[in-house]
C-alpha cells in the first residue's frame, strides 16, 4: 500500500468517486482518520465469523458475538493466551457495550448460542428476596474439528486448530460494529477477509482486494444492489476503506473489470512488513500478495487479469500432480470424504493409510462413542490402528452421560428429519445439559430404548418454530418445557391403555377362579338358604318363559345363551347381592391385579 501524499488515490477520495456507485446523497462523512496498522492493537479472530457469522447472523448477534471474540481475543498475556476466556457479565451491561438493545438482546444471545458461536456456562438470575442476583457466564464456543467449516449448518464452534486466524484491528470491534448498519458492517467485512483476511503462499497477506458487485453481494448476502452500493458509498463516506481501481462494466467481456478496494489506513502505513512505501508501476488486481519481487509466481484465488504462460504452466502442473494423487488413492479418499473429512486431510490420511483400516475403524467408530469430536477420534483412531472396541469407552463418554448423549444425538437427527443413523456428534457440555431432560422423561415413566424417539421429537419441534433453533441448548430453553408436557401426557395416556389392557388380561385370567367362588357360594346357599334358593329358582325360571313368549329372530340364541352353565353364577350373584369380581378381586384372590406391575 503507497504511503499516504497528496498524489496518492489510496488517501483521496473525491466526490465523483462516492457518487460512482449511485445518485443517492452521500452520507455525511464522520471524523475517522484511518484503520491503525495491524502489528498492535489488534484482535486474533477467527476467519468464520467472517465466514459463518457476518453473512448469516443479525445484526444484533453480530454485535453480540463481535463483543466476545474483542474481549476474549483482544486481551492476551504475554504468552498469547486470553486473559478472560469465560465472561461474567450482566443483561445490562451487555446491552451498554455491545450497542445492543435490552428488548432485542436476549434473542441476540439465543441466536449467537444457536449458531454455536457462544455457549452458555451458567444463567443469570434476577435478584429476590434474601438472595442475591448473579450474572451469567458466557464463552466464545470452539470446536475441534478436523476441516474449516463454512456451512453454518454444519458450522459447530470456531475452528480450534493453529491458522485460519487474521489480526483484526480492534477499531472495526469498537467502532464500526456497534455503531453502523449490517449492509455497512458486511461491507467492511467482506474487503477485510478478501484482503488482510486471505493468506497467500508463504504466508503473505493480501492488501487489497478486486471484487465485482456480484462478488461483494454474495458475500455479505444483500438483497438488493441497490442496498449495496448505499452500503458501499457509506463505508467511502464514512473513511472506512478506499477504492484503489474503478470497475468497469461493459458488455464488452474484454473489458470488462472488477473494482479493487482496500481498507484505509492511518499515518501512511502500506501494509507491507518489509517497509515498502510505494507500489510498483504495474501494480493492479492482476498482481500477486506480495508487494516484492520475490513474490509467488501462482496467480492467488479470486484475482482477475490473465496469467502468465509461467504461471498457467504451473498451475496446471499442480492439478495434474493432484489429479495423480487423487486417482492413486481414490477407494480411500472418497470414503473420507463422505465421512466429512477436509480435502487436504482425506488426501493425507489416504496416502498413509489402507482403505481396509478406514473402513474397519468407520465400522468400529460408533461403538467408541466419541463425545467431543467425531472426526477427530477417527483420525486418531485411524493413524493407531486401534483395537476393536470392547464397548463405550469410558475415557470419552461416562456410562451416566450415556443415555443423554443419545438423546443429544437424534435431536440434531431429528432437526435436520435425518430418519437413519445420526451423524452429528454432541460436545460434552451438550451430554451434560440433556441429563436432566433425560431424568425428567424416565421419571415419566419413558423407556431407555424410547429415549431416541423424544429426541427427534425435540428436533422436530425446533425445526418447526417460526426462526428454525439448530442448537440443542437453546433449543431446551425454549421447546424444553413444551416437550416434557407433551412427553408427561402421552406416557400418562400410553399407562392408562397399558393399565386398562392389562385389566382385561388379568380379569380373563382369574374369571375361572371367580366363578369357582361362587359356585361354592351357591351350595352353601342352597343347603343353608332353601326358601331363598327356590325364588331364586323361580325367577330364573319367569325369565325364561318370557324369552320363550318372546317373537324375535334371535329367541333360540338368547335361551341358548341363557341355559348356559356360566350364566348362573351372574344370576347368582346379582339375586342374592354376592361380591362382584373386582370386590372379591380385592379381598378374596390370593393374586389380585396390581396396576404398577
């Protein structure tokens, strides 16, 4: 980047060039006298939440988020390890120093929690009476995975390996998102990744960017472009970045250009570590990272212009050594992609491995159980050659966490109406968080084996939601409840038919018992009762010649019915008022029926 002259286009930035992009009126231009340059005063973040986070997230969980990694990352002894990884911090102050409203900040956190940028250690409680409030405790949320992930669908915590990290200066932090709008913040963003954020070859930074409106717009997921170029003559305006290289767009494909845009710094620094102040006469989109002429000769991604037959001979050399590499190894790299393993990470372990050790350590993965990182067991279980397993490995998931992690499991199924075999893996602090609902439905009265099932069921009533909740722990905040009611009624209602079926089985079952009973009852009575016995022989014997007199189809069947032997005792037992089955169920059988049994 040239030092800052009165010459130099990087420091002016004319009228024309803030209306080029539309006739709208240029905003106001505020005192902000240029990004400082990035060797201090600089946040280490994470290239996702420029990635992941700017792109998909509110504004106001981008402000919330952006709030944790300045405080968390931007804080560091000398050993480059934050001083403050877990932040207690109250709704109220939160509001204050995040530039986020107290009615929009709890969903701000529900969405940063979702998309597991953040995760929630413990919760803030009011104060009450004879107790006193507390804050809650928040941290950045990190996860080990073995390949950089842009999806936020399968986005799961900030990539904790070394790399994919740019110094941020901490003005963009403290200054531009808690102060612009989301189309200004995006655009701000986009030219930082595509610049100071992209790493070229031996480890040098781009320092500026050429980006086409389709290019930026994709980006930063704008709907309109005329949003955008309001965005883009804001950020001019405001000082924020500077175009370097006009675009040009003509149908001529010849002629056509992409504009070329950097961030503006502050006391004349070029963004060259070695000290250089200007740049080469053909310096343009068409030249490499590097500023010197030891530069890399392969022509960086997203560059426009037309290589070199140098370059182009290079390049395709490459792809041809990969495509050899790729073909050598074929069986077992296509199956470590399908597993979700990075290119680079599948080409690696394929070349090291055989594909009969992937596919037998894939076959034993489910039986280890991994809790933190799927891929990342595998790996190591590959690169060892591990035994079979003999069962759960109690080093990574405690046999009480079991059930839950299961649980946590086929939610993520559930959410994603996966009907096989879940694929994501839950994190420890997630196996912790399902133990209580795990409990709660086996105090209702759930099986272990149905413990998958309320899982989906939880999965499916996030996705359902009008704003679809891809988080288990913000999803039991909020469906929790609603499931476990659900959940308590139905086991209530399935105990009650279970309790009513097996009514009916242990009725018919002991029914010949009962009709033994009272075939001794009616004995005794006709020993002991004769007068009574014989009204009672009358009766029977009036009811039965009103059935005869009776002219209906079905006469002979309600006789037959009514001679046969086991409809005496019923008639007995009314007659003269005996106990009825369920009384002498209660008092007389020696095995009565027990409803919890």
């Amino acid at each position: 980047m040239p030092s800052q002259t009165a010459e130099n286009p990087i420091v002016r930035a004319t009228e024309a060039e803030l209306t080029e992009h539309s006739s709208l009126p240029v905003p106001s231009v505020v005192d902000f006298a240029g990004f400082l340059p990035p060797v201090s005063n600089t946040t280490s973040t994470p290239n996702q939440f420029f990635d992941v986070c700017l792109p998909h997230c509110s504004r106001s969980a981008i402000r919330v988020v952006a709030y944790f990694l300045r405080r968390t990352l931007g804080w560091c002894d000398q050993y480059g390890r934050p001083q403050e990884e877990q932040i207690e911090i109250s709704f109220r102050e939160l509001a204050a120093k995040a530039g986020v409203s107290r009615d929009r900040l709890r969903a701000a956190l529900d969405e940063a929690i979702a998309g597991h940028f953040l995760e929630c250690v413990r919760e803030g409680r009011p104060n009450r009476a004879h107790e006193a409030g507390q804050s809650a405790l928040y941290r950045l949320c990190w996860h080990d995975s073995a390949g950089y992930e842009k999806d936020p669908a399968v986005f799961r915590g900030f990539f904790e390996r070394e790399g994919n990290r740019t110094d941020i200066p901490n003005q963009f932090f403290d200054h531009i998102v808690p102060n612009e709008p989301l189309s200004v913040i995006n655009v701000v963003g986009s030219i930082i990744r595509s610049s100071i954020g992209f790493a070229a070859r031996r480890g040098a930074r781009r320092q500026w960017a050429s980006l086409s409106y389709s290019q930026i717009q994709n980006f930063t997921r704008l709907r309109s472009r005329k949003e955008l170029a309001a965005a883009l003559r804001t950020a001019l305006a405001r000082r924020y970045i500077v175009r370097l290289e006009a675009g040009n767009f003509t149908h001529e494909k010849a002629e056509q250009r992409s504009a070329v845009y950097a961030l503006r710094w502050a006391d004349g620094w070029s963004g060259n570590p070695d000290g250089q102040k200007t740049l080469p006469e053909e310096a343009g989109p068409d030249r490499s990272e590097i500023l010197t002429s030891n530069g890399p000769i392969s022509p960086p991604e997203e560059r426009s212009g037309m290589p070199t037959s140098i370059k182009t001979k290079l390049t395709n050399e490459t792809e041809k050594q990969l495509q050899v590499e790729v073909a050598a190894a074929s069986p077992a790299l296509e199956i470590l992609l399908k597993e979700g393993f990075s290119k680079e990470t599948a080409r690696e372990l394929a070349a090291a491995i055989t594909p009969e050790v992937i596919r037998q350590q894939i076959a034993w993965l489910p039986h280890r159980a991994p809790a933190r990182s799927r891929l990342g067991m595998l790996r190591r279980a590959m690169e060892g050659n591990w035994p079979p397993p003999a069962g759960l490995r109690t080093s990574e998931v405690p046999p009480d966490a079991a059930h839950s992690r299961d649980l946590v499991r086929h939610f993520y199924a559930g959410f994603h109406a996966n009907a096989g075999e879940p694929l994501a893996e839950p994190t420890t602090a997630e196996c912790a968080l399902a133990e209580p609902l795990t409990q709660r439905l086996l105090q209702a009265g759930a099986k272990l084996d149905a413990l998958p099932h309320w899982g989906r069921e939880l999965g499916r009533m996030a996705r359902e939601q009008r704003n679809p909740i891809p988080s288990f722990q913000v999803a039991l905040r909020q469906v929790g409840d609603s499931l476990c009611a659900a959940a308590e009624e139905s086991l209530r209602h399935r105990r009650l038919i279970d309790q009513k079926i097996s009514k009916v089985e242990h009725r018919n079952q002991a029914m010949p018992r009962y009709l033994a009973f009272l075939r001794g009852l009616e004995r005794k009575l006709r020993a002991d009762q004769p007068d009574d016995y014989a009204r009672f022989e009358a009766k029977r014997g009036t009811e039965r010649a009103r059935l005869q007199r009776e002219l209906l189809a079905w006469r002979s069947k309600l006789l037959d019915e009514f001679d046969r032997e086991a409809h005496r005792p019923s008639d007995l037992q009314k007659f003269f008022q005996l106990p009825g089955f369920w009384q002498w169920d209660a008092s007389e059988n020696p095995y009565p029926f027990n409803p919890q049994s």
